[in-house]
C-alpha cells in the first residue's frame, strides 16, 4: 500500500520505508478522500461548493432572521450575533433544580427578557430567537414542576418566589451580556400570571428587607411588563359572580395534568380528541364532579371554592402587584376568559400611577386565538415587543393614545381600530332601553306618566337539560368567539328582547348594565343574558355577555343530616330578587337596519356549571337537591326591568371637557328620573 502511494505521488519516495511511515495514517486517509472527491467533482466544482457553504455560514443567519422578523411583522433585526447556552440553578427554597437557556447577543450589555412557561420551554425556541433579533438577551425557564425544572406544580401558587429567584440569579451571576437594570418580562396567559408574580415577589422581598433594617438598594428591577391574554388574580378567571367557568376548568386541567414527555407531546391533538368524545358523554348525566372526573378520566388539579379570600386564591393572588408594578402593556380579546380581569389590572394601574403608565390592546379575539391566529398574535407580538424596547432605550417612545380599541363591525373581524385616552372612553353617554315582553324600547329621560299594566316573560330553567352556550368566552377553539345564535334563541327556555331596527349606526363601547325584577320558584338560581347583533337577514351573532349566581354559596357545608331535617322543598316560593348584571366589555358598531337583541336565560352550560337550585351549590359531591326554577321577568311601571348601553357619542367624536362633564350630569339625571331603579354603579364608576 505504501508503494502504490509512492508510485502514485500521494507520498513522496522518502516515505516509502516502514519506520518513516507511522503517526501518518490519518494524513493518508485524508489524502485518499481528497483524492476521490476532486476526481468525482473535480476541482473546480469543489472550489464552488466550498464558497457556496462559506457564504451560506455567513449569510444564513442574517437571512433567517429577517424573515423571521419578516413574519412576525417586527421591525428588521438588529446586528449583531446571538448565541445559545443552557441555564440551570438550584432553588433555594428546597433545592429543586430549575431549567433554562438563553440567547444571548454579543454586543455587550443588553436588556434582558424573561419568559417563565409551564408548556414546555422548547415549544418557545423559534419566538425566543426573534425577540434575541430584536435587541434582547432571551431567558426561558420551565415553571417548577414542569418538564425540564424539578419539583410539584401548584397551579400558580408560589410563582412569585421561583420568579424573583430567577430574576436575582441572574443579577448575581455577572453575565457579561445581562444588564440588570433593564430586565423584562413577556408572554401570553400563564406566562402573564407569573409576570404579575414576580413583581409580586420582588416587591415581597423589598418588604421583608425593609422590616429588617435593611435599607441597601438592590441592582437589579423591572423595567416593563407585558402581561398578554392574563390575569393579576386566578380567582377571577374561574369565578364570575359567584358562578363557576366550569369549560374552562375541565379543558385546562385536561391540558396541564397531561404527562410531561415527548411522546405526550407528539400525541397531544390525539388526546384532544379523545377527551373531547369523553367529556360529550358524560357532561350532561354527571351531575356531581365525582361522577363527572371519572367518567373523562380526570384527576383533580384542585378542588372547588368560590371563597376568594380562601387559602388556596389567597397563595394564587398577586394584585398587589399592581402598586409596585412597573410601566404594563396589557393586551386581551373581546371574547378573552381573561377580559375583565385584564381591564381591572389595567384600570387599577391607571389610578395608582396614572395614565400614561400603561397601555392596553383589546381585538376581536378569544383567548385560544392569542396563539392559533397569526393576525392575532403578531399584532398582540409587535405592540408588546415596541413598548418593551420603548422602556429599555432600544427604540425611541411615540406619541401614541395609551388605549387601542377593535371596534367589531357586522362581523367581529370587520371593523378597524380606534385610539383613547382612557377606559372606559370619555366619548361614551348611556343610552337607556326598557324591557318590554319581547322589546326593548328607547324612553326619553323624563318620566312616563302613562301607567302600565303589569306584564311578564317567562322561561323554565331545568338542570337536567340545561340551557347550551354557543360562543362566547368558552375554552374550546371550535366553539368560542362570535358564533351564530338561531339554536339558542328558538329554545323555550330564553327569554328574547329586540329593538327596533335602527335608523342609524350606534356604536357600543364599555360595559352595558341590566337591570331586572325577577319572581322565582326557588330563592337560589342564575341569570345569563347575552347581547346579540341581528342582521336584516335574520341571523343573530353574540356580542358579549354577563351572568350572575343569585345568593353567594353558603359559607358553610351543609351535611345530608341539615338536609334532612329541612325537608325536601323547605323553600316555598316565589320568591322576589332585583338582580343587577354588568356584560363584559365590548366594543360593537350596530350598523344601520339591525337590531339589538337581549337573551336572556337561567344558565349557560357548560360555560358556567349549571344550577341545581339548592342553597349546598358545592361540585365536588352530587347535589343535595335538583329543582328546575320557574322564572319571571317583571314588567312594572313603578320598577321596570332596564338596560343602559355604553354608546360612543356621535360615533366617536371627540368633546371638551365641559361636554363630557354634562354628559356625565345628565347620566345621573337620568337615573335619578327613573323611579325605583337603585345604582348600579357607583358615580365615580360612571
């Protein structure tokens, strides 16, 4: 073989003794390779092939991140390069060892954004690269007891202490790519929770150091947040008046107990599947949820309890980091589960530090639409992404309206945004309806001195084959958002009340209020009403809702012996309640020629878990009792039934202060006008 190489000239003849030849095997082997590779492509192919891979190594990278950036709708990628390391650390709290990685940038110190998810740190690898073109150093840590990071998972509860840890770790490392002064925080619905939480945990620590005397200043703060799609508070995610998000819950636990491995990955859209066929099954006969998590399988990720200031929401409630928040982007959807918590997050951060602090996106999106629409979660990604850079000095600030509004047209996706100066909208005056047996009719706001007799509506509400919902705030990307209401409206059991068509456009913006006098068979049920959009068509789409538990869930269990010394039916009826509902906030344009349709019902199942009509009103066992509730709508001169709509004056228009100050004058006037109706808002509120 050594001779043949000679005699080849792969080696020159010097090589051709034995002791000469040893240590050069590789060298021999490279050679050959060479030798093969230019006689089947030749020289100059080679040449081309390696200049293509050289210029693919240097302009890949570049190229990729354009359109990445491209793809998102962000602003061009920033130089420099970006390279990925993995992250691990120990928890002080019991030593669990927590996991992440990072992007880092190369061009030294930069701001720094945290991404703390329970979904599995991988699934955010491609958005953590694009936000690493955008300026930031990218952290992704697994939630404890999620995937990569050890421990239990609670279910938001000590979130506050695992976010501040990471936060200080990271300061106290001396990365030379992480400045700690400028650190941020980003993501959608769980991801928002635990932003809200480690604000809440620093602010925690700053306290404790302050009780002990220590008044040394830390190096490190946030500088933004950007809770999207997100909550301060998990009570009020589950919770609406009293009346428990029971779609919610099943579909999440399903989704969070699931086991934490790849192949449970790989076989998450199968598993959807099944659990749906399963919950279909068992939805409507279980009455109990005993009954009902054993007939889909499901393991209970926590138990049923309304009371908010519980232990359990108590270790889940992070409001209070509201008053030591830094400056939020707060983004939601109309038809969000977390609608109405993002607008109280968003409200209480305006009256502790101001307008302007904070900004607030709300589309025509439901929540699941934050990550399965591209229109929905770019705009969602480059607002967010703006006001981040705008807080840590990668961008300079606009001058933009603090609050940018969807106004849904004929369609929730037909419309166009709009901007404010604040929420609710000074521009809005309400607009008073009275119900009427199917009508609603616009009075003037001086009294009728026309009496009227006493009319009525009435539904039966059974729990047995309760009342369906049909979009809306439903955890279930097939049936939330805006849906057609022909199914629900012909049922027996809703009540319709419908304007006349209009003469002119109205523009809805804020949250509308009802009023009802209601006369019950049994002194404990639910009120559902639902604000639809009817086409001259004749179809009907949902707008937004609002629902109340009348009389809260006792504070205490009762037993089946405290039933059975009361006696089934003890509660002898009817009984009268006036029962006061604020919808979800909405921002609707009623076109010309439609007509404004009020449903109202005694549940929305499985929106919200049904009513048995008992006073027990606990999921976890059967029910003490099942009773079907017989319901009146009371239409009385002396107390009528009402509704107020939030409506934007002259379509938007703006006015002077003067103007709005009378109009807010003439709302209360109005009100006081109307004989017997209490306040439902306090006139701050208004």
């Amino acid at each position: 073989g050594r001779h043949a190489c000679v005699q080849s000239g792969l080696l020159p003849r010097a090589m051709d003794s034995p002791s000469k030849c040893r240590g050069t095997a590789s060298k021999l082997s490279a050679a050959l390779m060479v030798r093969s590779v230019l006689g089947t492509v030749g020289t100059r192919r080679l040449a081309l092939l390696i200049a293509l891979a050289a210029a693919l190594r240097r302009l890949a990278p570049p190229l990729l991140r354009r359109l990445l950036a491209h793809a998102l709708g962000l602003a061009p990628p920033k130089a420099g390069g970006i390279r990925r390391r993995a992250l691990s650390y120990g928890s002080r709290r019991n030593g669990d060892r927590m996991a992440a990685y990072a992007y880092v940038r190369d061009d030294g110190p930069s701001p720094t954004l945290i991404v703390r998810t329970p979904y599995w740190k991988h699934n955010a690898e491609l958005i953590a690269y694009t936000l690493a073109t955008q300026g930031f150093n990218v952290v992704v840590q697994d939630c404890r007891g999620r995937f990569g990071s050890g421990g239990d998972f609670t279910f938001g509860a000590f979130e506050d202490f695992d976010g501040a840890e990471l936060v200080n770790w990271l300061a106290d490392q001396g990365f030379p790519w992480h400045d700690p002064r400028r650190v941020v925080m980003w993501g959608i619905s769980y991801l928002g929770i635990t932003q809200w939480a480690t604000v809440a945990g620093l602010e925690r620590q700053r306290a404790a150091r302050a009780a002990k005397g220590d008044s040394r200043k830390v190096n490190h703060e946030l500088a933004a947040i950007a809770p999207l799609f997100s909550a301060s508070m998990v009570h009020d995610v589950f919770f609406v008046s009293n009346a428990f998000k029971l779609d919610f819950y099943l579909r999440y636990v399903q989704l969070m107990t699931r086991p934490t491995t790849m192949l449970a990955q790989a076989t998450l859209f199968l598993s959807l599947y099944c659990f749906e066929q399963a919950l279909k099954r068992n939805l409507v006969q279980s009455l109990g949820m005993k009954k009902l998590h054993a007939g889909i399988g499901l393991p209970y990720l926590f138990k049923y309890n309304p009371r908010p200031g519980s232990r359990f929401w108590k270790n889940r409630d992070y409001s209070e980091a509201r008053q030591a928040a830094p400056p939020a982007h707060i983004a939601t959807g109309w038809h969000d589960l977390f609608l109405t918590s993002s607008l109280n997050d968003y409200k209480a951060l305006v009256e502790m530090h101001g307008v302007g602090h904070s900004r607030l996106t709300i589309g025509p999106w439901h929540h699941l639409e934050s990550i399965t629409s591209g229109w929905a979660f770019t705009s969602m990604l480059r607002s967010s992404v703006e006001f981040l850079q705008e807080k840590t000095g990668l961008k300079e600030p606009e001058l933009n309206l603090p609050v940018r509004l969807w106004i849904m047209g004929a369609r929730a996706q037909k419309g166009g945004w709009r901007e404010f100066s604040a929420w609710p909208p000074n521009e809005i005056s309400e607009e008073f309806y009275v119900l009427k047996p199917g009508a609603l009719q616009q009075q003037a706001h001086q009294r009728d001195d026309h009496p009227a007799s006493q009319q009525k509506s009435r539904f039966r509400y059974d729990p047995l084959a309760p009342t369906p919902a049909l979009g809306g705030s439903v955890f279930s990307p097939m049936e939330a958002g805006e849906r057609p209401q022909a199914a629900l409206e012909a049922r027996e059991d809703v009540a319709c009340f419908d304007s006349e068509p209009l003469g002119a456009g109205v523009t809805v913006v804020g949250c509308a209020r009802l009023r009802l006098t209601i006369r019950a068979s049994r002194p404990y049920f639910d009120i559902f009403a639902r604000l639809s959009d009817v086409h001259p068509s004749g179809e009907s789409f949902n707008v937004c809702d609002a629902v109340l538990r009348h009389r809260a869930p006792a504070t205490r269990a009762r037993s089946q012996g405290d039933f059975a010394a009361r006696g089934p039916g003890g509660e002898e009826g009817p009984f009268l309640a006036d029962v006061e509902l604020t919808f979800a906030a909405t921002a609707k344009c009623f076109e010309a020629g439609h007509t404004i349709r009020l449903v109202v019902t005694g549940g929305a199942f499985p929106m919200y878990a049904r009513h048995f009509g008992d006073a027990e009103q606990v999921l976890e066992p059967e029910p003490l009792e099942v009773h079907p509730c017989d319901v009146e709508i009371l239409h009385t001169e002396q107390v009528p039934s009402a509704l107020w709509l939030p409506v934007l004056s002259g379509q938007g228009s703006l006015r002077s202060l003067s103007q709005a100050a009378a109009a807010r004058g003439a709302r209360r006037m109005s009100r006081d006008f109307t004989v017997g109706l209490r306040k439902v808002q306090s006139e701050a509120k208004v």
